[in-house]
C-alpha cells in the first residue's frame, strides 16, 4: 500500500504552546484526514480536507490541504493537558479506492500542565 | 446514542483455533471497515465493505475474512490465528467517504 510519513514521532510540549506537525507522502492524495486518539479509545476524526491549499480550522486546530496534494499539515494553539494523545493523518491515494484508507504512523503529544 | 460495538474487548486465543471479532454499527451506515494497530506501524486497514454484499481488501488483509450479509454488522474472522495477528483491531463506519468516520472501542487480541 501507499506510504504516509508523518512526522515528528513525539513530542513533549509545555500548556500554552503551539504545535505542529505535518505529512507528506510520495503519491497524490484525494482527501486528507487528520484524527485524534485518546489513550484505550478508537480515533477520532478532528479536520477533512477535500481541495488542495484548502486551509479548514476547528477550534483551535488548524489544517491545509498541500497544493502538490502530497502533504498536509496539523496546527493545535495553545495547547491544553488534554490534547495528549495520538495524532494521525490519513486518506485515499488518488489511484486507489476512495474507500481504501491509509493512515499514517502517528505522532505522539504529550503536554506538560 | 450513535456508536460502534465491538465484542470481545480483549480476547486470549491460541493458534489455528477460529474466531470471530463482531461489529455492529446503529447508525445506518453504509460503509464499514476493519483496521489492525500495531506499536511503530499506525493503523492499517484491513478490509472494507461499501454497502451489504460488497467488499474489498485494505492493505493487510492475509489471513482475515469478512462479510457483510446486513448493514448492521460487518463480522471480521480469522479462521485460523497466527501469533503475527496479535494486535488492537478497530471497526469503523462513516456515511461515506466524505462522512465522519466513526470508531469502535477496539478489540485486544492476543494468540498464543
């Protein structure tokens, strides 16, 4: 299947702090998904990308859609404690199914109160 | 309330002994998919179905089986269980594509 690297793996933050991270893949992407999971639950779907340079904010969490198509990026401001988790991009390749998803490895978000 | 069911949660087989991990969705929708996570490799998907009677593979699907014979419920079996399928299973469902898609609670399997 098609790759997704996301990046970075982890990171430690301080409250207050601003975040970024990003994915890029080496095919074109259809749709962009960024998802959220919290510690012994399933993902949670945070931002959908549909258009390439598509900017979409939710709250404090802000997304775009690559104009090459090939990458996306995730912005959370101010982060708060409970924004700890597990963020994931993901979506169709644009030569496969709509249907078929590929996810990407994760980053992992830990805020220090 | 919309949800995902899964069951089991956790589940402690051993190997080549057949089992099934059910998923019910009350939400109508139609598309449903199975996902495996693994420490380091994220979540890949396994299978996946567009509506009832139709399905298609993800990215991992050796040794898995599915059906969809009603909307409700999307089934994933592994006749039979290796230790290499040791893992978090999630099912998810969406109205499509462009939908949210929601998630399960997950099931732990562990084969010995």
């Amino acid at each position: 299947g098609q790759q997704l690297n996301q990046s970075p793996q982890s990171m430690f933050i301080q409250e207050g702090e601003d975040v970024s991270m990003n994915c890029t893949s080496s095919s074109i992407f259809n749709t962009w998904l960024w998802y959220k999971q919290d510690p012994g639950e399933g993902p949670v779907l945070l931002i959908a990308l549909y258009k390439a340079g598509e900017l979409t904010s939710n709250g404090r969490l802000t997304a775009q859609f690559g104009i090459t198509r090939k990458d996306s990026f995730l912005n959370i401001s101010a982060s708060i404690p409970s924004d700890v988790g597990i963020y994931f991009c993901a979506g169709p390749y644009s030569g496969g199914s709509n249907y078929k998803l590929t996810f990407g490895k994760g980053t992992l978000l830990t805020v220090n109160p | 309330e919309a949800q995902v069911t899964q069951n089991p949660r956790y589940l402690i087989t051993v190997t080549g002994k057949k089992l099934t991990v059910t998923c019910s969705q009350n939400m109508n929708h139609e598309y449903m998919s199975w996902y495996r996570q693994d420490p380091g490799l994220g979540l890949r998907q396994i299978y996946y179905s567009m509506n009832v009677e139709v399905t298609d593979k993800g990215d991992v699907p050796e040794g898995y089986k599915v059906s969809r014979k009603e909307k409700r419920n999307f089934p994933l079996i592994l006749e039979s269980p290796s230790p290499n399928q040791t893992s978090l299973y999630f099912c998810a469902s969406s109205g499509g594509l462009q939908e949210t898609q929601y998630f399960g609670p997950g099931t732990r399997l562990l084969v010995l």
